[in-house]
C-alpha cells in the first residue's frame, strides 16, 4: 500500500530510468550481450518495476504513470521472453574453428569405437591373408582381387573383344538408379533418426 505517492514515485524513478537505459543499450544493440552482473541487475530492476506497476495500478489519479511502467515492463518482459531465433549467417572459419572441433569432442567416444573397430578389422584380415593366402576368396567376394593385378590388366589389354558393348548404357542408368536410392535412404534415415 502507497501512502504517499509523490515520495513513491521520487523513490523508484531512479530505478525506472535505469532500466529504461538498460532497455534502450539493449535494443540500439541488438548483437550485444550482457554480462553476468549485469544481467542479475536488469533482472532485478524488472522485477522492481513489475512490482511497482501492481501498486501503482490501485492509483487512478496517476493514469500517465501507470501507462509509462506497463509499457517498461511491456520491454523488459519482452527482452527477457524473447524467443526469436537469431539470423543464419554462413561463417565457414567458425564451423571449422568452433563447432566442429566442439561436435568432434563431444563424440569422441563414438569415433575411438569405429576406428578401433576398422584397425581390429583391418589387423584381423591383414593376419588371416599372412597365416593362409588361400583364404582371400573366401575373405574377399570380389573375384578380381583373388589374381595378380598386373595379369589381370594384361589379360584385358590382349582381348580383341569389348565384354561391357552395348552394356554400357543399361550399367550407368542401374549405376545413377542405385546411387540416388541409397541416398534418399540415407537422408530417410537421418531424418527419421533425429
């Protein structure tokens, strides 16, 4: 309850126009951020002038005081609420330099368990392949690795006949039909995952 209103409103104008500047920094600099301090005081100073308006609000003899704190803390409210995403700009150096770095650490875990997953692999084949060479056709399913590369490749070049005529075509379209499906399911895939 306000028992006097000129000493009321004397009181808190300091604290009103405090905020008012505050409010002002804040929207000529829309990119500027507050520090911890000084945030905890904006904080304070809207909470003050919301609870100045509910006492002013029982006054009828002050309907431009009443008018000038809701639209104070109208802004402040505003300010503090805001929910508009800031603009996409395309930074390059900051992906690279920041978020991706940060992403990396974040998932370091995931990728020490891949990369020991392909070094046990590759380890694994590698020793195979030492202990029984014989074992790559049932290792490897492709069937141009079970010969020397070096015959292989003289053999093609010694044919008269081409094996791929008039295949060609029919193999590209499966080739370009293969790819795109595959990558619609991936995108599928990772859209549906997150």
């Amino acid at each position: 309850m306000i028992l006097d209103l000129r000493k009321f409103i004397k009181q808190e104008q300091p604290y009103w126009d405090e905020l008012a500047g505050i409010l002002d920094q804040l929207e000529k600099a829309t990119g500027s951020r507050l520090g911890l301090a000084r945030l905890k005081r904006f904080h304070y100073l809207y909470q003050r002038a919301s609870t100045d308006l509910g006492k002013l609000a029982t006054f009828s003899s002050e309907p431009n005081m009443r008018v000038y704190l809701e639209s104070l803390v109208g802004r402040a409210y505003g300010e503090i609420h805001e929910t508009r995403e800031k603009p996409h700009r395309l930074a390059p150096l900051r992906w690279f330099f920041t978020t991706f770095p940060r992403t990396f650490r974040k998932h370091i875990i995931a990728f020490a368990v891949s990369l020991l997953a392909m070094f046990i692999g590759f380890s694994l084949g590698g020793f195979v392949i030492l202990i029984d060479p014989d074992a790559k056709e049932s290792l490897i399913g492709f069937s141009h690795l079970e010969g020397d590369p070096s015959e292989r490749v003289a053999k093609e070049e010694n044919t008269d006949r081409d094996r791929l005529s008039g295949k060609k075509s029919s193999f590209s379209s499966f080739l370009m039909t293969h790819n795109t499906k595959v990558s619609i399911f991936t995108l599928a895939l990772g859209m549906t995952y997150g």
